[in-house]
C-alpha cells in the first residue's frame, strides 16, 4: 500500500473563458521514502496537481478523482481537517522563497508558527526546535540567524529556510515545486544534496516538480512526464531516461542543450507552443506538435501500456517509437 | 581578416548604495573589477556566471545604458565614451540587445510593427512619410520575416503572442538596424525547453545569415556551450577563465569552472550520492561591497592557500587562446 | 505562482472579453455610471430647461413643502428647489471639471518630469508638494481669498493647485515604476531620449492611474465646492451651487428640514457616484495591466 497514490485526477479551473480542464486524469503513487519527479513545461498542470494535493487550488475550482493519503481520501476533507493535514502530514516548498515568506518576520517567528499549531510547542522549547531545525538544514550560525529578517538572508538561505518550515512538524509528503529554479547553479547543488539527504534520512516521501530534466534525475528514483495536463510517460527515472518512449518526452530530451555535446545541426525542436489549456485538442494533447501523429491520434485520447518494467507510457504509436 | 567588434579595456564600475546610517559611510558595491574582453566579427562569446558576478552590468556597459566608472568600451573601434549624445545614437544600430524577459521588454501598448521600428525611428525620427518610409516598412517586414513570424503579425499587440513569439519579436528589434553586434542577456532562461530550443537555432540562423557577432550572457552552460565559440567565466566582477568553447569545456583549469560544470544536474546520472555531495561547491558568493585583496574565489576554493588570500592571481596565459586566473592553473 | 500564472495566461490569450461587456457585468460601477449620468444629464438639462427659473424669487410661496408645482418644494426665497439643484449641478461639474484638468495636467507633467529626472529635481519637486500638501484646500482657498476676494474662481485655483501636488505624486510613482521596466531599457537601447520615452512609453502605461485618480478628485473636488460655497468662500449668489444651498437652509432647519434633504443629497449621490466610478474603474483596467506584464 502506497502512502499517497492519487487516482485518476481531474482539476478544472475556472477562467474568463468558462471552465478549462487543467488536469486531465492523473494517477501516480508515492511509497514511504519514495521520490517522485514530475516534468513538464508551463501549462501542463504539474503546479495544479501539486495544488490539488495540497487543497489549495484556486477559487472556483472542480475536482475529481481521489488522493489518497495513508487511507483517508484528502478531497473528501472538510478545510478544517485539510488545514490540519496541510503543513503537518503533507508539506510544500515553492519556487520563490521571498514571497513565500513574510517580509515583516524574524524567520523564527516564522518557522516556530507551525510548530505552534501543530505540534503545540511554545516559548523556550520552540525556539531549541526551531534551532535544531535550522540547523538540520544547514544554515550557518543558526542561533544568530534565527532573529534575522528574510531580506537579510541570500536566495540559497531564504529556501533553507522555507525546508526548515516544511519539516518542523516531520511531515509524510514533501512537495517541491521548482525548489531550486530561482537559485544559482551552485547553490542549487546545496538544495538539492540537501533534499536528497533530508528523505534518505527521514523516509519521508517527495514530489520534485521541476522543468529541469537534470534536477529530476539527480533527485528521483521515480519520474512522471506530463503534457497538457495529462501524464503521458511515468517509469523509473534511469530506465526512463535510457528508453524515452513518448515522442514528447523525446522531444522534450532531445531540445534540452548540454554541455559538452556539441550538436552538429541545430537543437531538436519540438515545433508550435506549448498549447492553452482552454485550446487542448480532444484527443491526444501532442496530436498538433508531433511528427508522428495520424488520423487515430485525434479521437479517442490514448490510454497508458507498457512500455518497460514499471515503465508506461500514454501513446498510440508506441511500437515504433522505442 | 577580421575584425574587431567589440573591445572592453579595463572596465570597471561601482555603485553607491544609499546611506543606511548618518554615521556610517554609504556602501560601495563593486559590481565590475577590470574587465578586458573582445569579439571578432561573427564570433561569439559567451559570458557566465551566477548571480552578482556582474554579467549583467557588464551587457548594460557594452550597450551604453550605463557609464562605466574607469575603462572605457569599444564597439568597432570607437570608444563610445568619446561619442557626442548624436554620434551615439546613431552609433547604437550597429549594437542592440535582446533582454531575458520576453514579457517585461515589450511596451504592452505598442504594436509589433511600432516595437521594432522603434530603433529606426530613433535613427530618424521624420523619415517615415514620403519614399523613405518604404524602406522603413521593409526593414521591419524584412526583421519579421527573419525571425519566422509573419507579416500580418505586425498589427497586433504582444499580449497575443506565446513567450518564445515574444523574444522572437525581442530579436526581430535587435535585428531591424542589421547591427554587428547583439548582445543578448539571458535570451531564453524564461522560455519553456521546446520553445528555448527554437529560438537558440534561431539565433544560430540569424548568425549565418546575417553574419552579427553576439555576446550571449547566461547562467546555463549548456546553452552557451551550443552557441558560442567562446566563454568568459566571471566571478564577482572579474573574468577568472576565458577560452575557446571546446577547450573550456574539456579542460577547465580555474576551479570556479570546474565547481560551475559540477554543479550542472546531469540526466541519467542517477540520484546524488554521498560522494557526489561531498564534491558540492560549498558556501556561496561573498558580499560585492567589500574591496577583496586577494583572489575573489578563495574563501570558497576547495584548493585555497594562504597565498591566495594576499594575492590577486593575474588572467593569464594557460594554454594557446586558454586564460585563466588561479595560482595553481 | 504557476497556478495563478496558468490561469492569467489562458484569460490573456482568450479574445478577452471586452472592456464593455467586463463593465456591464461591474455592478457598483454601473450604479455609479448611473449616479453620475443624472447628474450631468440634470446638469445639461438646466441648459436648456428647469421646471422654474432657478433665480426667480417669489416670496409668496416660500418654504413650501413638496408639490406638484414645486416637486422638491421652494426655499425661504420662493424659489424652486428642483431647478437650483440642476442649476447647482453645473457649478459642481464645472468647478470639478477644471480643477481636476489643472490638476491632472499640470500634476502629471510635474510627475512625469520627476520621475525621468529622479535626483535633486525630484527632491524639491517632492519637496514643495510636500509643503503644498500640508495646507487643506480649505486653507488655500481662504488666503486666496483674503487676496482676492470670494469667487468662484478662486476656489477652483485652490482645488486645482491641491489637485497638483496630489496628482505630481501619484504619476510619479506610477511613473518611476514604469522606468524599471524592461521595455524601456529597450527603448534607451534604441537611442530614444527621456522625452520620447516618457510620451511614448511611461505615460500611455500609466494613464489608467491618471484616469482613476481624476474621478476620484471630481468627487473631491464637488465636496470641497460644496464645502468652500458653505463657508462662503465659493460660488456667490445668485449662481447656484448645492453647498450654498446647504448654508442657506440652515437656517430653517428645524421648521423646514426638508430644504436641507435636496442638495445634502444631490452631494452625497453624485460623490459616490463619482467614487464607485472610480473604484469601477480600479478594477476594470489594472487587473488587465498586471496581466499584461
């Protein structure tokens, strides 16, 4: 029994142009200690899912399916339980460690609120837990840095900070949406070697949301690919990476730059745009921008098959693509 | 034969940050420390670093946005420093420059049309009626047609384009006046990885055809490595390695560089190991309002001596067109 | 956030709906429309056309209450309540009217040259509108007053010098906003001085600001008329104006209080309308610019 599997979900956001479906049947499991990468560029709904799983979607939003969280089914909670379960046995960070957190608090006071709510810890016993905690995650000089202000730390501290945050009341999920996009190269390092040591040493379960190919694969024993707010190629990451299946996800390979492999000809290109959510076509979403698309990839849209061991991928012309 | 395009002698600029106590002196931020640099015709040269290494001052210095504080920049053998307010504006349509944000850098409320003549326009602010504004609309069609958009696009506003149409508009701008030189900050660090693709070819295109030389400043190696001849590695407002792209990337002597491509998440490297964190650059950029005597990187250097903190190590000769400035290079 | 960035994109690309059809559906702001489309519509009337002649005195029927003759019934001189405040509508929208386009005109010049120049310039700019923000209108108009003599006039100069310094700060900020951005480095990129930025780039991006801020000073300005007119300081008799009204029917406040209803209630709708407008306004058009970034 996985500690979070989420079935066949469906998110719909409300936009000036009617309701627009921005997750189109997702499913995935994450096991205790378990990493789950998810890839995909702006739009495809990863950032929706991940506010789904967290019950944070925007106003007006319709959701089905079912998120499953150590046998409670987390749409079925009224706010008052999701309040209690968000922070405590699910918790986030995001991309923007400054606007995540309050400008007008010292980071103490900041970390030690969920430590309050939750865990009902006050006063002097708070604060060696906040302690315990920023140093766990590395911040230099903890006991002089916990009285500091978000704007006086760097952007690398801001997100150490913010894990600091998400772990104070040891939670079952860590969700990461694009924790280290905002970062340098090199500090982006740090936060992920970071991350990576937190699960090996806590078992806690991780969702990395991230645009980066690289990120995922240096983070994840687990990746899911998702286009158009479907998934469309999930699979253990190095099996994945070593046998894209999905003409998407090749695409998606194949334009990625590297160093030190000069290209000959020109990048590989994955042609058109990422697609509105409101434009998606009825079928398979990839249908307009792919180079194998025919007549069948416009109706019915494509169910997951096997591709591999434990590798699936989501495509009416799997047979010639590997 | 070629020529030069763009030449940097000894650049440096500080900024005064404004006074936070009555009592204290304000800061200096000392965001460019000497910078030499050059391009030849139809080259490029790519300049990285992270954050607070001056990379963008740098591009806003070669632009004429801003004035350095000692040195002075070349652009085909003319010190703009010495160019009247006039000589410089005409001067800049053969410099342009493309910006990283393709949503920020376009007037909303201008048309496609309007945006890339504005250059043009500033040329010559009354051509533009009579046979003379022709030419005009034909070196704006000519510009949209380069970058693959097409000419009925003209007419519309940029909130009706996608993030890549966006920088291609961007482009077709800095294309319009054919400049020798573009220099692009961060082009494509705000392009999803398909879109970011499309628009590194086309920059590549754009080369071949029209022969511009560009200096491309960004954080990500793998973009630089695909389009530049050369690389400039800049550490808190100095170049610590220059050299050619393929010697760069093989053999990396400064231990900036070497920590930098480290860094870089690979794919199919698998999860990170003890190992592979053990070998993380610690630490991160030091404050850019202190002086620093010795080498900038020291206090982060995994090969650090005393010697580096006392001594500025020069850019020097490494290898054939290889520079690099360590003591242990 | 990527939720939030998802959705504003979808809502851009969408044929968005027009500023017409997102207005219609603005409820407060079609009340105010409506508010304010008495007034003027009262206002032009009085032009051409009052039930009575809002000057014409017949003490006969003075204090009159509501009637069919007299719909809002007369005042202590006879005179016909209704006609007055239409009449007084004008002086109202005339006084808002210009004090405000001094305002705005004048104030947004400042703001926009303070905001190019940034340094000393803007210091002392800043600097007197400071000073001038720290006397009231009422003030103002009352030292012009001591100068001048009370008259219409001098009370929309001292709306209007008011209105400059108010306006100069809000453009300025708006403005020096609209100078971070990217597109205007671009502009600078393509050899285009400050003055061709500033009328080519910054103000077109921030006339919603000059917009909004402008409605909400004609409401300003039609309260402090009103104010001004009260203390005797405004409009003169016999022009109409609804603060005169107001001071006048003091008077028989307690034997007539109706008297004072119509124009403390003309003032009051035609000030929210004006506000609802304003904070319509607000809505409509910077949701769209954020969009727009």
């Amino acid at each position: 029994m996985a500690l979070l599997s989420v079935d066949d979900l469906h998110v719909e956001l409300q936009t000036n142009r009617g309701m627009v479906p921005a997750v189109r049947g997702v499913s995935f499991a994450v096991e205790a200690g378990g990493t789950l990468g998810v890839v995909g560029e702006s739009g495809c709904g990863k950032s929706i899912t991940a506010l789904a799983l967290m019950g944070l979607l925007p106003e007006g939003a319709r959701v089905r399916g079912r998120i499953d969280l150590g046998g409670t089914d987390l749409l079925g909670l009224s706010e008052d339980e999701m309040c209690h379960v968000r922070g405590n046995r699910i918790a986030m960070i995001f991309q923007e460690p400054m606007t995540s957190l309050n400008p007008v608090h010292r980071i103490g006071r900041q970390i030690a609120e969920p430590l309050r709510l939750h865990r009902g810890l006050r006063g002097a016993n708070a604060r060696d837990e906040v302690l315990r905690l920023l140093d766990r995650v590395g911040l230099p000089d903890p006991a002089k840095r916990i009285d500091a202000y978000p704007h006086q730390m760097s952007g690398g501290q801001r997100q150490r900070v913010m894990i600091a945050m998400a772990l104070s009341c040891e939670p079952d999920i860590l969700l990461a949406d694009e924790p280290t996009t905002a970062l340098d190269v090199t500090i982006q390092g740090q936060i992920l070697d970071l991350i990576n040591e937190l699960v090996d040493d806590s078992g806690m379960g991780l969702i990395l949301i991230s645009h980066d190919l690289g990120v995922i694969g240096e983070t994840t024993d687990n990746v899911a690919v998702m286009y158009g707010g479907s998934m469309v190629e999930q699979g253990p990451t190095d099996s994945l990476f070593e046998h894209l299946a999905h003409p998407y996800s090749q695409g998606l390979f194949a334009a990625v730059p590297r160093v030190g492999e000069r290209h000959d000809g020109p990048l590989h290109t994955i042609p058109g745009t990422v697609p509105e959510l409101a434009d998606l076509p009825p079928g398979c979403a990839f249908a307009d921008r792919c180079a194998k698309a025919s007549d069948v990839c416009w109706g019915p849209a494509p169910g997951m098959a096997e591709v591999g061991a434990a590798h699936h991928a989501a495509c009416h012309h799997l047979g010639g693509a590997v | 034969m070629s020529e030069t395009v763009l030449h940097t002698v000894g650049l440096r600029r500080q900024f005064t940050l404004p006074r936070e106590s009555l009592f204290r002196p304000p800061e200096t931020v000392f965001a460019l420390n000497g910078v030499d640099l050059s391009i030849q015709r139809g080259r490029s040269l790519g300049v990285v670093g992270e954050s607070g290494c001056g990379k963008s001052t740098l591009a806003r210095l070669c632009m004429a946005l801003d004035t350095p504080t000692a040195g002075h920049v070349e652009v085909l053998g003319r010190d703009l420093s010495q160019l009247s307010a006039m000589e410089l504006r005409q001067a800049r349509a053969q410099f342009q420059m493309v910006f990283q944000d393709p949503y920020g850098s376009l007037d909303p409320r201008h048309t496609v049309r309007r945006i890339v003549g504005e250059t043009l326009e500033a040329l010559a602010p009354r051509q533009g009626d009579g046979t003379s504004g022709v030419s005009r609309e034909e070196a704006i069609g000519q510009a949209i047609d380069a970058v693959g958009l097409r000419r009925n696009d003209l007419d519309k506003y940029p909130h009706e384009f996608s993030g890549g149409q966006r920088q291609r508009i961007a482009i077709a701008r800095a294309l319009v006046t054919r400049p020798s030189l573009i220099v692009a900050d961060e082009p494509v660090s705000a392009l999803d990885v398909s879109v970011q693709a499309q628009v590194l070819n086309l920059m590549q295109e754009l080369q071949q055809d029209f022969g511009v030389t560009y200096m491309l400043i960004s954080h990500d190696l793998g973009v630089v490595d695909y389009v530049c001849d050369e690389v400039a590695v800049m550490y808190l407002g100095r170049v610590v390695e220059l050299a050619g792209r393929a010697q760069l990337f093989a053999k990396p002597c400064h231990p900036y560089t070497k920590a930098l491509f480290d860094a870089v998440p690979r794919i199919g490297a698998g999860r990170r190991s003890g190992a592979d964190r053990a070998s993380t650059l610690q630490g991160s950029v030091s404050s850019q309002t202190r002086q620093i005597t010795g080498c900038a990187f020291a206090d982060r250097c995994p090969r650090a001596e005393s010697r580096c903190l006392d001594e500025a190590p020069e850019l020097r000769r490494i290898d054939d067109g290889h520079m690099a400035s360590c003591h242990f290079a | 956030m990527q939720a939030t960035a998802t959705a504003t994109t979808t809502e851009n690309k969408a044929a968005a709906p027009g500023f017409g059809y997102r207005a219609l559906r603005h409820r407060s702001f079609m009340i105010g429309l409506v508010l304010t489309g008495t007034m003027i519509f009262a206002a032009l009337l009085s032009l051409l056309w009052t039930p009575h002649s809002p000057t014409e005195i017949v003490i006969l029927e003075r204090l009159r209450p509501p009637s069919l003759k007299h719909w809002f019934g007369t005042d202590r001189f006879g005179r016909d309540i209704l006609s007055m405040i239409m009449a007084g509508a004008q002086t109202s929208i005339v006084v808002g009217l210009i004090a405000v386009s001094l305002g705005a005109v004048v104030g947004a010049a400042i703001g926009l040259w303070a905001a190019a120049r940034r340094g000393w310039t803007e210091d002392v700019i800043m600097r007197l509108s400071d000073l001038n923000m720290a006397f009231p209108v009422i003030l103002i108009a009352i030292l012009l007053t001591a100068g001048w003599g009370p008259g219409i006039t001098n009370a929309i100069l001292a709306l209007g010098i008011f209105n400059i310094s108010l306006f100069a700060r809000q453009v300025r900020a708006a403005g020096i906003a609209m100078w971070e951005r990217e597109f205007v480095l671009a502009a600078k990129a393509a050899g285009k001085g400050n003055l061709a930025i500033t009328v080519e780039h910054i103000l077109p991006n921030i006339v919603s600001v000059i917009v909004v801020q402008a409605t909400i000073s004609f409401a300003v300005a039609i309260l402090a008329e009103a104010a001004l007119s009260y203390l005797g300081v405004g409009s003169q008799p016999p022009d109409p104006s609804w603060g005169r009204m107001l001071s006048e029917s003091q008077k028989h406040i307690f034997s007539s209080p109706i008297i004072a209803v119509w124009p403390g209630l003309a003032i009051v709708l035609s000030v929210l309308g004006l506000n609802l407008i304003g904070d319509g306004l607000r809505d409509l058009i910077d949701p769209r610019l954020a969009r727009q970034r």
